[in-house]
C-alpha cells in the first residue's frame, strides 16, 4: 500500500482521537466542528477504500468520551449508540432510500427533533423513583452522574411509572445561563466557557454538587426505554414523556412525507438563531418502533435515525480593527471589524467581542487571524485568535476608558463586567433608546428604525422619547429630509398614533429599563396593572413577584426614582400614551375565526407577528397543509406547502393581502 496513504490515515486518526478527547473529555475543544467533520468523512473514506487500515483504536470504531477520575463507571444494558451525519437534503433522500427498501413506503413518517447542542444523558428509574442518571461516555460504559443529575430542576426525582425504566436525552446549558457564568469567570480571571456545550459539560462533571444546582442547567428527553406496551412509535414516546413529567422539546414533529420534512429543515435553518439555546442540526427518526429491527443498524449507528447537520459556519479572517459602540442602556459593546468573509450564505466585515475583559480573556490582538462564527441570521461573534508567529509581534489591545460618542469616563459596576458610559445625555443612548421605544416588541412604530430615527435626531427634529409624539406637529421639517413625502408621513403619524393604544406591557418595555425584558414587563404588567402603582412599589414588593429577584427589584426601583424618568412617564401621559394592563383581548373578525393558516417563506416580519394575529383573531396557525387549511401566507422562497396549496386551491395570500384581511 502506498506509504502517503498510510501515513494520512495515521495523521488522521490521531488528530481525531486527540480532538475527541479534548471535546468528550477535557471539554476544551482546539477545533471547530467542520474541521473533526471534514476530517472524520476523510478517515471514513479511507476505511471504505482500504479496509485493512482499519484498527481498534480508529474513532470510527467507538463514540468518543472516557471515564473520568472521580466518577463510578456505570455500564449502559442497552448501548447509547450515535448517530450518522448527512450534510445535505440530497444525503437524506439516499438514507430514505435505504428506508425505503425495507418499508417499500417512498413517503415514511419520520419524527422531527432538534439536534440540541449538550451532553447525552441516560436516566434510569426503579418503581418510579430515580435511581441512576449516567453520560454516555464511549457508548457501552459512562460515567455516573446520579447526584450531579438530581440538581437539575427539569429531571423529575419520581415518576408514575412503574418497574424499570429508562430515558435518554440531553442536558444543554441555556444561551442566557451561559452568558452569566461566562461573566463570572471573566469577573474571577478565569478564562471563558467555549460554547455552551462545554458549560454544560463541565458542569454535570463538577465533584461539587452544590456548583451543578447554582448553574440552570436543563433537559430535552427524547428516547423512551419503558414497559409501555402502547408506546410503539416516536410520536406517542415523546407524548409519554410528556405525560410522565419529563421536559421535552415542543419543537419536534412527527412529518407525513418527504415535503414535510424539506419544510422542517427549511423553517429551523431559519428559526433557530431565535431558540434560547444551541443546537447544531436536526434529527430525523423513523416513527414506527416495530419496524427498527428490520431497518437494522451498524456497529455505531442505527439505520432508522439519522442528524441532519447545519453547513459549517465557523471562518477564519483577519481582525483589522476593535471599537466601542454605545448602547440604549449605556453599556459599551466592543466589535472587530474584519476582512469580509462568506459565512452562511452572507458577507461578513463586521462581529461582536462582548466586552473588554473578553477581549482581555481571548488575548485579541488587531492584525491577527481570528475565526468568526455566525448561527442563522445573528451578529457573527469572534470565538478564538490563532496565535501564530505573527500574533506574537502584535501589541496587545488597551480597552477603551472614555465613551466613543460623548468621551465621559466609562464606569464598572461592582461584579460587572461590562463598562458603562453614565451619561445620560449621550447621543447614542438618546438614539438607542427612540429606537428601542418603537421596536417591534415594544410600541410598534412602524417607520421609525434605526436610520430613520438617526436621521431625525442629526436633524434636531427628534432629541427624545416623548418627541415621537410631537411630530405631528413637525410635517414641513419632515417634507425638508429625502425620501420622505407625505404619504409617508402620514404612514408614521398613523403608526405612531395608534402606539397610544398599547397595553402597559408594551409601553413598560419600550422604557429601556435595564434588566427589564418584554417577559418580565408581561409579569409586571399583569400583576401591577398600571405604571402609578409600579412607580409608588417598594423593593421588597418587586422581590417577592415570581420571576423578579433582587437585581431586577432594585433596577425598578432605582429608575422610578430618577426624576428625568418620571419626566418622561408624565411627557408620554401628557399626550395620552396608555399605561394601563389592557391584557389579552380576542379581536372580533369574521377572516379569521375558526380559519386554519399555514405560514411558510420568507417574509418582512417574523413568523410570531404573523401568529399573533391570527390567534388574536381566532383563528389558527398549522405547521402542514391539508384539505382544511384556508389560507396560505406565502412569502419569497415558499417551498413544497406553497405547491401543495396550489394543487388543493388553498387560497394564497401576499403579505399585503394579509393586511387587508386585518
């Protein structure tokens, strides 16, 4: 055999067996994910060619992990088997195809899960009680975790289920949970998690249980091992679970078709920067259980399932430059620009560093090779420098001490780590802020984004908030600035009065008082009904609201006691802004009650608008198109429903027809 050969199949299965021990377990993973798959499918076509290369100790060979010091072995009685990778619809249509030969259906249901990007888990449960929780580890023998697994809040201790009983699934750290441990550990100089896969399994490896249950960790569980005899496909498994009190994605969805599942694909590709955590693609499994057997499985992986993974979206290019920007709360975000790169499917110059103690923590320095990452359509993110010989040369980044706008002396709370620029008369906070007040989720002035608004205020013509609603009073200056003409005008005046009309939620949110989400003003709203009562609210008060704790308490109380703020509650009541809960009204409209929509495309809002107002309306949204659906909302890019559609006589409708229907 040709000694290259030889000599690439070595080098490969070293760099693999090294990776995956740095992914699996010393959670410190020196690759991105495209790199171990780009060299995982060369070691595999190296295999199929010449099979005497293969050895015991190829990663082929075994699913990744070790045992590690401090934990029992725990040997799995049904093996925790992984799953084969596909990178394209057409690699899904062969792998049905294989389906298709036991079956002789084209057209299998499949159930549709999203790949959570964490750690696998296996619960096991004795007469109802939870009696080992285990990692994977290499597939037959893991590691137990049992204490470590009883902190987390959505694995059950009990279930109604009798006997013996085992579920798997996955633990995952949430985006936001992230975040705040990464800036703990910047606060504490140590250096930050990776991802939030790593978080998570570094967590669930603590010796210290009292560390798992300060870190949110969370479950999905997806694979029933049980002595329900009616439990015979994915569907009912995942309604079991449900029913025996374990967390579940609500996400999945058992597909009828091939259509179904190019849909599935399609509308996650684009959803899933809009989850509040990471997964890395989507998995396909054949629902019927009774037909696993017959479709069989490899070694390593079952023939029946298959994950369907995302194009690699990790890049490498060279940082030219690090700067500060301002935003509505003050806070200083620093950003790289960069030499423009293609990172899914869109050119990218500019990403986020966070902070300076990130950048402090990564050790960036302008010049160097950094690789970029970007997840649907988010900011792109700079996630690690390459430390060549060049990097060394490079002075070190000294972080900003005055604000980029206003040149005030930034600040640091005590346990903070990011800067802030305290002055409240700061252009850019002023901006950020009119901004922010006529978003989409909070007053929804439609017309007023953020060119728009900057426009306005580099023109005098808006300095704040409550000037939104003097505008009405502006149309000659309005009629001065290019591109604005009166239909236009009328158009945002229009908008902007009927942002008067808000529920108090909506307005409280459009505030911009920090901590203070569109959720948490929902909690708010609700529980307080109007803005004089939060405005009179002690924070012991705000403390003891389910969903309110002591940063968000004193951050409430704090703002009604800054009378700039109270100046602008009593400027926005002065032109009868609604501060009072109106809650969740149902609006009379014959279009759309009791009538079934399916929305698919791209269209100019999210999807959420879109079922908002339906279900306001009674009517109701549907992932499929039937016999029953009445309308089709299609925006660019339809697919398979819009076709579908078309061939039952489903009425289509554009955007603007949907308008007209409202």
């Amino acid at each position: 055999m040709d000694k290259k050969i030889v000599d690439e199949y070595n080098r490969l299965k070293d760099d693999l067996n090294r990776w995956g021990r740095e992914y699996y377990v010393e959670d410190q993973p020196s690759v991105d994910d495209s790199e171990y798959d780009k060299s995982m499918n060369r070691l595999l076509e190296l295999e199929q060619e010449y099979p005497e290369l293969i050895s015991e100790d190829s990663p082929s060979q075994n699913v990744g992990g070790r045992i590690l010091e401090g934990f029992e072995k725990y040997n799995h009685k049904k093996p925790m088997m992984s799953l084969g990778d596909i990178f394209s619809f057409e690699e899904f249509m062969k792998f049905n195809s294989q389906v298709e030969k036991v079956t002789g259906t084209f057209d299998n249901e499949y159930y549709a899960e999203l790949k959570i990007d964490g750690l696998s888990i296996a619960l096991i449960y004795e007469d109802g009680k939870l009696v080992t929780g285990a990692t994977r580890g290499d597939g037959k023998v893991g590691e137990n975790v049992t204490e470590n697994v009883k902190m987390i809040k959505t694995v059950p201790l009990t279930i109604k289920e009798k006997g013996h009983v085992e579920v798997r699934g996955e633990v995952y750290m949430p985006l936001e949970e992230f975040k705040k441990i990464n800036d703990k550990r910047l606060l504490n100089g140590e250096e930050p998690f990776a991802n939030p896969r790593n978080a998570a399994a570094g967590t669930l490896r603590q010796l210290d249980s009292k560390i798992v249950a300060e870190r949110k960790l969370s479950t999905f569980i997806y694979y029933y091992l049980g002595n329900d005899k009616n439990v015979d496909t994915q569907a009912k498994a995942i309604q079991h679970l449900t029913d025996l009190g374990f967390n579940v994605n609500p996400d999945g969805r058992l597909c009828h078709s091939i259509d179904d599942i190019k849909d599935y694909i399609a509308e996650y590709s684009e959803q899933r920067s809009k989850l509040g955590y990471d997964i890395d693609g989507i998995v396909l499994k054949y629902n019927d259980f009774d037909m696993y057997d017959k479709i069989g499985h490899t070694a390593k992986v079952p023939k029946w399932a298959i994950a369907y993974k995302f194009p690699a979206e990790v890049k490498e290019t060279e940082l030219l430059d690090i700067y500060g920007s301002v935003g509505r709360t003050g806070k200083i975000t620093y950003n790289a620009k960069l030499t423009t790169v293609k990172l899914a499917g869109t050119n990218v110059s500019a990403a986020t560093l966070n902070n300076a103690e990130f950048i402090k923590a990564l050790d960036l320095r302008v010049g160097a090779m950094v690789k970029v990452k970007k997840a649907g359509d988010i900011i792109p993110e700079v996630i690690s420098v390459i430390k060549d010989e060049k990097y060394y040369t490079l002075p070190k980044y000294v972080p900003l001490t005055n604000c980029p706008v206003c040149h005030s002396k930034l600040e640091r709370n005590t346990g903070e780590v990011d800067q802030y620029c305290i002055n409240i008369d700061c252009p850019a906070q002023i901006k950020r802020s009119i901004e922010h007040y006529a978003s989409r989720g909070a007053t929804n002035i439609v017309g007023l984004g953020e060119k728009i608004v900057v426009e306005l205020y580099d023109h005098k013509i808006l300095n704040d908030v409550v000037g939104i609603y003097d505008l009405k009073n502006k149309q000659e200056e309005l009629l001065q600035l290019d591109k604005f003409g009166q239909k236009k005008i009328d158009n945002l005046l229009t908008s902007i009065e009927n942002s008067k009309r808000n529920s108090l939620e909506k307005t409280l949110f459009g505030l911009g008082i920090r901590h203070i989400g569109s959720k948490t003003a929902l909690i708010l709203a609700k529980r307080f009904k109007n803005i004089d009562n939060l405005m009179k609210t002690s924070i012991h008060e705000f403390n003891s609201v389910d969903g309110i704790g002591e940063v968000l308490a004193e951050s409430l109380y704090d703002w009604f006691r800054v009378e700039k703020n109270i100046n602008v509650i009593e400027g926005l009541k002065s032109h009868n802004v609604n501060f009072e809960y109106i809650g969740e009204t149902e609006i009379q409209n014959e279009n759309f009650d009791n009538k079934t929509f399916v929305i698919t495309g791209t269209l100019s809002r999210p999807r959420s608008y879109y079922e908002e107002i339906i279900e306001q309306r009674n009517g109701h949204v549907s992932s499929s198109v039937s016999k029953n659906t009445d309308y089709i909302l299609a925006g660019e890019k339809a697919g398979s429903k819009l076709e579908k559609g078309q061939k039952l006589g489903v009425k289509i409708l554009s955007e603007q027809e949907f308008d007209n229907l409202i």
